[in-house]
C-alpha cells in the first residue's frame, strides 16, 4: 500500500533524543505545534526538549495526504505542473507511474527566511476553530466530524525539511490532482479524493499555494461530507497571508548531519535480535537508560470474544456501545469486515478481501522502579513483522477498508486498557498513567488482529511513535 507517514513518523524522522541540538530542537516543535499536531502529556511533564514526552494524536485514516512538512524527497518523472525556477525556492509536482509527489528546494544563500503567518477570511459553515483539545489548532465542524486545518512553512522550515527528510514521501494519486490556477501571482494546485473507507461518504480537498519570492508554502486541507467543488479553494483564495519583517535563520550544515546521522542509525539498522524478548521478561527502555519503568508481559493470548462480565465497558478506549457493539455478532466475535490485500501496493476496490478478526490480551507488568514517581506512557504498540527466514524483519501494515472496524485500533493502539487516569478530551491522554516509586501497575490490554495476520503480530514497548524505528523492545504474541 502507499506509505503514509504519520505525524508521529515525521516527528522521529526530524526528531533524536541523542544528537539533535537545541536549535533545530526548538523549529521542529514550533513547526508541529502550528500543525496542531501534538500536545504536551498529562500533568505537563517535561523531561527536557531530547525527550520531551508528548501525546501524538492519532489522527482518523481516511485519505489522508502528509504535509508539505514530509514532502522533502526528490521524485524523477514527467511534470504535471512545474514552478518557474526562483533564486529562493523551485517546486514541482512530477508524475511516476500513476503518482505524484512533491519535489522542493531551496537556496538558503539565495534569500533570508522570513516569518509567514497566514489566517483565513472565509471559512466553510459549520467550521469553528480550536484553540486546544483534540482538534487543536484546526477549524472542526461538530455536526459533520468535517475538519480544516491551514500550515503554513517560511523558507526555514522547508529547507530544514528537504534536508532531512530521508529518502521517501507519500505518493499522491495522480487522478487526486484537479487542476492548478495562480491566486496572486502564486500558483495554487488543487486536490480531491474520497475517502478510502466504503463506510465513509467523506471527501478531502486540499490546496497547495507555493510562494516564489518569499520561499514559502501553504496548504490548506479540507475534509468532510458533501463538500462543494472548489471549497478549500474558497479558502485559499481569501487568506490573510503576512510576510513579516523579522526573518529566521537557516539550519546549518552541522545540525542537518547531526540529524541525518540519527536517522541513519535509527531506519537503516536491522531488528536487533537483543530487542525481542518473551513472555515473562523483563523489559527496561534500551534508548535511554536513565528511565527506571521496566515492563513484564505476564500472559499473551487470542481470543474469539471478550466477555463484558471480564471486560468491563468503561475500560474500551473507543465507546464500546456506539463503536464497538456494532461490529461484534450475538456471541461476542468480530464480523467479517473488508480490507485492502496487504499484498498489494494500493488502496484500489479492485484489490478488496473478505478478513475475519480475533482479539489479541495481554498482561502487563508496569514497575516504577525509581525513587520518585512518574508519568509514563504505559501501552504497548501492536505491529506486523514478516521475516523471510534468515533473521531479517521487514514492518508491514493491514489497511481495512471500513472506517467503522479501523476506529477499533488506531495506528496499533488497543481498544481495551484496563488502568486508565487520564480520561478528559475523549481519553485523549488515557495511554499515560502515574506510578509512584516502587509501584507497579498490572494493565490488561486488547487489540483487533486479523487471522492471518496473528503469526506476524509482536507487542513493541516504550514506542510512542507505532513501531517507526527497530530499535524498540518486542514480544512475539503467538510462538
């Protein structure tokens, strides 16, 4: 399937607890608290700006693009559309069998960066803006679960981007692309998908806007039922851009090698064999020894069903009688649900299955083993690892196609947790708990597997981030 990185990927992509300095440290955050894409964790615990604990969000997978923030690789093919050549900032959006994606550069000797802020002057009904929770920094329209947010990058952030963001980007279907117009002397491209879900009648547009002279890129992204033709377009048209006097310095070449440096370390290494443990081990954070939480899995097992007189429902983290009753039969198993073949690399009709699911429960362990206590983010990650026999591990994804069965497990998260502290903001902040010095927690957890996909099913911990990196401790579920 195409590869959609996530806020959470980008984050790690741009962001390493060892090597990264303070000052790129310090744009990254800026450029992801614009996104309205993080938060800070619950009690605002600060471990330092390497480390700071924050609650990603996991965002509905419906068609969803990455932001020009991950568009930063360099994809040869035939140009659908070319900007023309700027001392400051080239861009183009060249084709390759059947895709598009994003080529950006820019001349950081060219032109100082100068601060971009940009704010809408027409805004679709229904659509009210956030100032925190869970749609934070975007515009949300309650009644539709519609969404719109507006990012914009200065020269800065995009050259810090192309610069380290590794070798891939997200490919845009090339029947997405609609047309491209000039607002302003700006060339603005134009987007639209439905949603990849059958059960979801949501339609994304988004819009491009590309600023020669000052270096800067704005997208506009727009979701929801029965949008009207040219309805981020409306958007972009009336936005408030303003370029500021005061200017913002490039990365230099020695925090981009830094960067780069742990990205390499982190993406390119194999599964370290040392990082898989079983049932019964105990398990301490290998990426930062100071942390004294050490996690145990007790007992890994599938189950057809989980009983409510077991599995109370104020423990799902989705509700359970408006999202999960639905999909379960009378006695307690999962209906078959439609999928896209994990054997295929897009998300076509064509390539639709029929899957039956199980549950996956598991036991866990949580000691503080410090001297004082500590806010953690304490939930294991659900990931697929296929091997080919000979040691090597490669990480793959199942992408249903009912948004109704996807909402059971977000990104890997479980449905089910038993020890939850943190349920404001619709259990926004429920992965973390409090353990007190000496303490441990005993959590039960669930996840949604699919039946073939059970030999590949492995528990990953201390991994905010889905997985990302191989450098995360893992427990095979089925042996």
């Amino acid at each position: 399937m195409k590869k959609e990185f996530s806020q959470e990927e980008m984050e790690q992509i741009l962001k390493n607890d060892a090597v990264i300095p303070a000052s790129v440290d310090e744009k990254i955050k800026e450029t992801y608290e614009r996104l309205g894409l993080t938060a800070a964790s619950p009690g605002g615990q600060d471990k330092g700006s390497a480390s700071e604990k924050t609650r990603p969000f996991r965002m509905k997978k419906k068609k969803v693009w990455v932001t020009i923030a991950a568009a930063a690789a360099l994809t040869a093919g035939l140009g659908i559309t070319a900007f023309a050549v700027n001392q400051l900032l080239k861009v183009d959006l060249p084709e390759k069998d059947g895709t598009l994606a994003y080529n950006v550069s820019v001349d950081p000797e060219a032109k100082k960066a100068h601060v971009v802020t940009s704010s809408p002057t027409y805004v679709p009904e229904g659509y009210e803006y956030h100032e925190d929770g869970p749609y934070g920094g975007k515009w949300h329209n309650d009644t539709t679960d519609g969404s719109m947010s507006i990012i914009t990058h200065n020269a800065a952030d995009l050259y810090l981007m192309t610069q380290t963001g590794g070798g891939t980007t997200s490919q845009i279907d090339k029947n997405d692309y609609i047309k491209t117009v000039e607002i302003g002397g700006m060339n603005v491209d134009v987007f639209s998908s439905d949603s990849i879900y059958t059960d979801d009648d949501t339609i994304r547009q988004d819009v491009v806007l590309t600023n020669e002279e000052y270096g800067y890129m704005i997208q506009v992204s727009l979701d929801g039922p029965d949008l009207a033709d040219d309805e981020a377009l409306k958007v972009a048209e009336g936005l408030d851009i303003q370029v500021s006097d005061e200017t913002v310095p490039y990365a230099d070449d020695e925090e981009i090698a830094k960067i780069k440096d742990g990205q390499t370390a982190d993406f390119d290494s194999a599964y370290d064999s040392s990082l898989f443990y079983n049932v019964g081990d105990v398990i301490t954070d290998p990426q930062d020894k100071e942390n004294k939480t050490e996690f145990k899995v007790t007992d890994v097992r599938l189950a057809d069903s989980l009983p409510l007189d077991q599995f109370p429902k104020e423990n799902y983290v989705p509700d359970y009688d408006s999202t999960v009753a639905p999909l379960l039969n009378e006695d307690g198993t999962l209906k078959s649900h439609e999928r896209y073949s994990p054997a295929s690399d897009s998300l076509s009709k064509e390539d639709l299955e029929t899957a039956d699911s199980k549950f996956i429960i598991a036991t866990v362990e949580i000691t503080n083993t410090g001297d004082s206590s500590t806010k953690e983010y304490i939930t294991p990650m659900l990931e697929y690892l296929s091997t080919d026999g000979d040691g090597s591990y490669t990480r793959f994804s199942v992408q249903s196609a009912s948004a109704a069965y996807q909402a059971l497990s977000v990104d890997g998260e479980p449905l089910y947790q038993s020890v939850q502290q943190y349920t404001d903001n619709q259990k926004q902040h429920v992965r973390f708990a409090e353990i007190g010095a000496g303490e441990t927690l005993e959590c039960t957890f669930a996840w949604v597997v699919d039946d073939d996909c059970t030999d590949n099913a492995y528990l990953s911990f201390f991994d905010m981030y889905g997985g990302m990196t191989n450098s995360y401790p893992r427990v095979k579920v089925a042996e």
